[in-house]
C-alpha cells in the first residue's frame, strides 16, 4: 500500500504543475499591482527556517480507512497546506494570502482526482494565523487550509 506518502507527494506534484498558471491567471483578473510569485518552495514537514517565500507545506494531519476489504482499503488521509507569504506591505501581505488560497482551492477543485487516480480530494476550512516582521521590516503571514483526499487501494 502506497498510503499517506504517496498522497502528500502526489498533492506536491500536482500543485507544481497547476499553481503557476492558475497564479498567473488570477493575476490577471485582479490587475491590480499585487504581484504573485511563483512558489519558491514546497515541503513535507515544518522548517525552522524557510529558505525562500512564497512557500507551501503539505503536512500529514490525519488518516483514517473507514472501509476495509480482503481486496482494498478506502484511505481518507486529511491534510494541511499552508501558504507562506512575504511583502513589505501588511495589507498587501493579506490580499495576496487570500488569492494563493484561493489558486490553491481552485485548482484542487478543478481536477479533485490530483492526478494520483485519488477517489476525490476537497478542500475545507481556511486558518490565518497573525502576521510577523524581521529585522528587515518584511512581514510575514501563512494561512493553512484542510485538504482531504480519499483514495481506494488494491
């Protein structure tokens, strides 16, 4: 069995190929100056210190197999993607953590399979967290949504 591994890495993958245009379309329609990055960088676990911004983490929260079978095992494994951003301006920094969200909550939606075969993924309730500064006047906030995946397994 493939498991959690491979849906958190299957997610990655499919975000890296869907986000960027689906950025770069949302950009567009707002047209507004606030400029959306592509994603620097994407993680499976915490960091003490991210490298780069904007960054993604897809962090394992929760699995569970509600139905058992002698010839598979149904697989809803409930995750965490959270969005880093940086700017130097704090109502900036929001607006472009709504619209990262949002990209992220589109694509999923549009293809809910992520191209792993998975049963279906939906995302659910969105989390901010309070905004940060450093030494050099960035501020930074990071917003974490639920995503869960449910897959079937032989």
């Amino acid at each position: 069995m493939k498991l959690t591994e491979y849906v958190v890495n299957g997610l990655i993958t499919f975000l890296e190929a869907n986000l960027p245009t689906k950025l770069v379309e949302l950009q567009a329609e707002y047209n507004d100056g606030i400029i959306l990055d592509p994603i620097k960088g994407y993680y499976i676990s915490e960091k003490k210190d991210v490298p780069e911004f904007p960054a993604i983490f897809v962090i394992d929260d929760e699995t569970d197999f509600p139905d058992q079978r002698n010839d598979y095992v149904v697989g809803i494994h409930r995750l965490l993607v959270v969005v880093a951003v940086t700017d130097q301006n704090e109502d900036n920094l929001t607006h472009k953590l709504w619209r990262y969200r949002r990209a992220i909550a589109e694509v999923v939606n549009q293809d809910n399979t992520l191209g792993i075969g998975a049963l279906k993924a939906d995302f659910g309730r969105f989390f901010p967290t309070p905004m940060f500064t450093d030494k050099s006047a960035t501020f930074m906030k990071d917003s974490y949504m639920q995503v869960e995946v449910w897959t079937q397994e032989v």
